[in-house]
C-alpha cells in the first residue's frame, strides 16, 4: 500500500531528493545543491570567471555541493582546477587556502555549512586572499553566518539566497513580523523557507478538506502557490518547488546601515532557470510519463 504521510523538505540540500529518489508525497522547497551552484556558476561565467577553486566539508553535503558546482562549471566552459576537502569544525584552513591561492582560480568557492563557512571566510580574509583579484563566493551561507564572520571579512562575498529579509517591502514586512516573535532575531533564508512551504501545506489541507499526503501533495501541484515570502512558487511534478533565485554580493561596512543590512542583490534568476529542468533530474514517477 502506498504511504499517505506527506514529506515537505525545506531545508534538505540534495538534488537527489527531486531526483533520482523523488517520490510522489514528497516536497522539496527553499533551495538545493543544483539551484545554488547553477545560479553561481551562471552568474560567474558572465563575467569572465573560467576558472575554479572550491573548499568542501569532507561531508556527504559538501561533496554534493562538489559534484552539481563542478558539472555547471564544465557545461559552461570552465574548469575545475583543484578541491580542497577538509573535517567539520576544523580550526585551521591556512593548508587549503594557501592551495587555492597557488591555483591561480578566477573563483574561490566554498562548499561548507555554518561556523565552517563563517571560519573559511575570516581565515581567507586574515591570508589578505581578497585582495587579490578573486572572486571569493559561498554555495550554501546564510546571514548568519556572513554576521558570524563579520562584514570587514566578507565584505565582496558573493552568496545565493532565495530569501533575504531585507530585499524589498514584502520581504522587510515578514521579516518584522518574524522578529517580533523571535526575540528580535532577524529570520535567514531557511525560515522563510520553512514558512512558505508549511502555509502552502496547509493551505492545501484546508482547500481539500484532508490531510492525506498523496492528495494534498497532487493539488499543490496543481494549484497557484502565492506567498509573501517566496511570491510565485511551483510545485512540480517531481516535488521540485521552484521560485524565483537570488544572487547576492556582501556589502563593505562603510555601506551597511545597520546590523542587518549585509547584502547587495546583484542577480535574479526564475524558478525555471535556477532549477534543474524537470527532465534532467531522473525522476520516474507515472504523473511524468
């Protein structure tokens, strides 16, 4: 018998998810690992930047972040000239970062999550490495962890968000909302993330009347998604929610008028060109066929 649990990922990374292991009660919202390094690989490449550098936590998630990063930088001309793997919660990058500046890269990727992420871009900032004409970007930061490390260390960075809770008037009015009831803690992109998609779960079991998991998740396929967070989502056959993708450039501090306002948006990408087409994912679910 099939399950009648519905799985609603807002914070999972992998593109396997929509992928290869889709299923029909499964959504996936916010981002993941294809997403994040084709809209940065795209952005890039416009620019001139052929040529590559990534850090990576030695993690299935970093790896991930890896393999999706290395493929758009080959399909658009480019190359990959080294990668660096290190532990979570190391305490010294100085090995991997003086390899990356002897790579000559046009980019210094890194693939990391959280206090790595946050660690990578002071360490880089303290080698002076963003003095030297690299492009220095995060495949999977949040303003927290930009906070963390600090705007004098990562002014420049360029990081991929579908959220940022400063961008515009909608965004600045949930944002307040949100910190109203969090203490005055300004949300990341994952909250909003986990905000868009639950409402739209719930939206779909009061307009259908059940909370079975294979019904709910066909009308939200099925249905105009709008929300003051995200705006316009999609939810796909494969259970891929797409929406539009931002990419964003960290602000030096002479720029910033306030603790929470970090980010630039330098870039726009729709859900139809920040996702991985439908097509190329894997997904072998009837409702495709």
């Amino acid at each position: 018998r099939g399950s009648h649990t519905a799985l609603i990922a807002s914070s999972a990374a992998t593109s396997d998810l929509t992928g290869r292991f889709c299923s029909p009660n499964t959504v996936q919202w916010t981002y993941d690992t294809w997403a994040v390094s084709h809209t940065l690989t795209q952005a890039l490449t416009d620019t001139g930047a052929r040529r590559w550098f990534i850090i990576a936590s030695s993690t299935a998630l970093g790896k991930s972040l890896v393999a999706d990063t290395t493929a758009s930088v080959v399909k658009l001309g480019g190359t990959v000239v080294g990668t660096g793997y290190m532990p979570v919660n190391s305490a010294d990058y100085s090995s991997v970062l003086l390899e990356a500046a002897a790579a000559n890269a046009d980019v210094v990727a890194f693939a990391t999550a959280g206090g790595d992420t946050a660690a990578l871009i002071k360490q880089s900032a303290e080698f002076s490495m963003h003095n030297s004409g690299r492009q220095f970007a995060t495949l999977l930061a949040t303003t927290n962890d930009v906070k963390a490390a600090g705007l004098d260390a990562a002014q420049g960075l360029l990081l991929v968000q579908p959220f940022y809770a400063d961008m515009d008037a909608p965004s600045r009015a949930w944002a307040a909302q949100f910190a109203a009831r969090d203490h005055g803690h300004m949300p990341t992109a994952f909250h909003a993330g986990m905000y868009s998609s639950v409402k739209a779960y719930l939206d779909a079991v009061a307009a259908t009347g059940s909370t079975d998991g294979a019904g709910v998740i066909r009308y939200m396929k099925h249905e105009h998604i709008h929300d003051e967070v995200f705006g316009d989502v999609v939810v796909r056959p494969d259970g891929r929610a797409t929406h539009a993708m931002y990419l964003f450039r960290v602000k030096p501090p002479a720029q910033s008028k306030g603790p929470d306002d970090l980010l630039e948006r330098v870039g726009t990408l729709t859900g139809e060109q920040a996702f991985r087409p439908l097509h190329q994912g894997g997904c072998r679910l009837d409702q495709m066929r």
